[in-house]
C-alpha cells in the first residue's frame, strides 16, 4: 500500500490554512490556544471511549479529530511565530530518539520496568536536573483528573524505586486499613475538612494497589459506573414492569430488586466481572 501520509499531512495543514485565512471560517480565525483546550480534552476523551468500546473506525476517526487539534495549534503557532509544525514533529522524534537509547544507541535493558527507570532518569536530566530545580514529579501535568494523576504520581516514584517490594502486597493492604482506620477517627472528631482529607488517602492508596497489580483505576472505576448505571436501570425498569415507584419501595425490596439485577446481567453478560 502507498504510504502518502506525508501529502495528507500537508493537505490538512492547507485546509487549516485556509480555514485561518481572510475570507475563511469566523469560529476557526478566533480560536486561540487557550480556546482550544477544552476541545483538545473532549476529543482525547472521545477517542478514549472508542479504544474502550473496541471500535476500530471510532479510533480512526477521533484519532483524526485529535491530530486536528495538534495541526491547529501547529497553524495558530506559525502564525504568531512561536514555532512550526514542522518544530512539533522534530521535537517529537528527537524525544523518541533520545529516550529510547536501547534502540537508538548501546545501552542494555532487561525489560520494560528498566526502559521506564531510564526514561524518567532521561526526562529529569533534560530539564537541568536535580540542581536546577527539577523533580522527578515535576512533569506530571496539573490539569490531570485527581484519579489519573495519582496513578502518575506513584508510577513516576516507583520509577525511581520508592515504591515497596512486588513480591508482597502485604504492606499496600496494611497502608489501607491503616487510612480507614484514620477515616474513622476523623468521623468520630466531625472535622469535615480532616475527613475529606483521610478519604482522600483512602483513595490514594487503592490506586496504588491497582498500579502494583497492572490495573488501570480510570478504566477500572468506569467499568464499576457502567455496571452500577446497568443494573440500576435494571431496577427502574423492574419498578416500572410493576407500576411502582421509589417512594412506595423500601429498602429491603429495593436490595432485592439490586440482586435480582446482579443475577440477570450475570447471565446476560452484561458485566464481565460482577460486584
């Protein structure tokens, strides 16, 4: 198959242009980089969803629509004279280059763990290092959702080998008692900014113990949403089957209507890993 990758790129660079130019699309000419941020986030998180839902032409398309968003920035750069497209794609590859040092030049790795180690020692000494007042958690992005910056905050100190020993989860289960245990107390003091604050440990630490066992939290957590939203549907739909309502429904009917719900998704598969 023809590789014309490289014209289609600068069609859609032409097309951006255009788009940009006098005479072009007012919503397009006023978009700024700060304007566009939201725009970035959505279509980041749509093609997400299409990874998550195995959709392969999902992929491609909203792949597309992200590129579009980098090709913009690209195009309002060059306009300003910050920098090029053509700067974004040499910077890019030289990164790739120059973190990738087992493939590019002579440096052994064991495995993957080991490429991540260098990857952020690399990171670090392309930012001045310690001494210039660079972290090991400096790159990890402020706009990040809480739930995914905690688990880049603990694979980057992992990275580094602050992170306790694999072959045991022993300690990451004791560290969570010990946080819900400081939950409790905090409940007992009715200091609601303590509570908030131990409830966030709480959390902090179940994303640990994800990341040690190769879980995604955000994928996992979405995958409990979409099961709980399933099979409460499931209840109102039982509710309405029989012209009842929340109100007229106790507890204890409702929590039987739950595990009815549990039973019928199970058998229809809706969820693959059941509460």
């Amino acid at each position: 198959m023809k590789d014309d990758s490289g014209a289609l790129f600068s069609q859609l660079r032409d097309i951006m242009n255009r788009l940009r130019a006098p005479g072009g699309c007012p919503w397009d000419r006023k978009q700024t980089y700060g304007s566009l941020r939201p725009h970035i986030i959505e279509e980041a998180y749509e093609l997400v969803d299409a990874v998550d839902n195995g959709d392969t032409a999902g992929i491609c398309e909203e792949s597309g629509d992200l590129l579009l968003q980098v090709v913009f920035m690209g195009v309002i750069a060059e306009e300003s004279g910050d920098f090029s497209l053509a700067d974004i794609v040499r910077s890019i590859s030289d990164k790739l280059i120059r973190r990738h040092p087992h493939v590019f030049g002579d440096v052994d790795v064991s495995d993957s763990d080991e490429v991540l180690r260098n990857w952020e020692q690399i990171k670090l000494n392309e930012k001045g290092g310690q001494n210039n007042g660079a972290t090991v958690l400096s790159g990890v992005p402020k706009g990040l959702p809480p739930l995914v910056k905690a688990f880049r905050i603990q694979q980057k100190a992992a990275s580094v080998g602050f992170d306790w020993d694999q072959s045991s989860q022993s300690p990451v289960f004791d560290k969570i008692d010990e946080e819900i245990e400081e939950v409790k107390t905090a409940m007992e003091s009715e200091d609601r900014l303590s509570v908030e604050e131990e409830i966030g440990d709480v959390l902090f630490s179940i994303v640990n113990l994800a990341r040690r066992l190769g879980v995604d939290p955000h994928l996992a957590l979405e995958r409990s949403n979409k099961k709980f939203i399933d099979r409460f549907g499931r209840i109102e739909q039982d509710l309405r089957d029989r012209n009842r309502s929340w109100t007229d429904t106790d507890l204890d009917e409702l929590d039987s209507l739950w595990d009815r719900a549990k039973m019928v998704s199970r058998q229809d598969g809706a969820c693959d890993n059941p509460m």
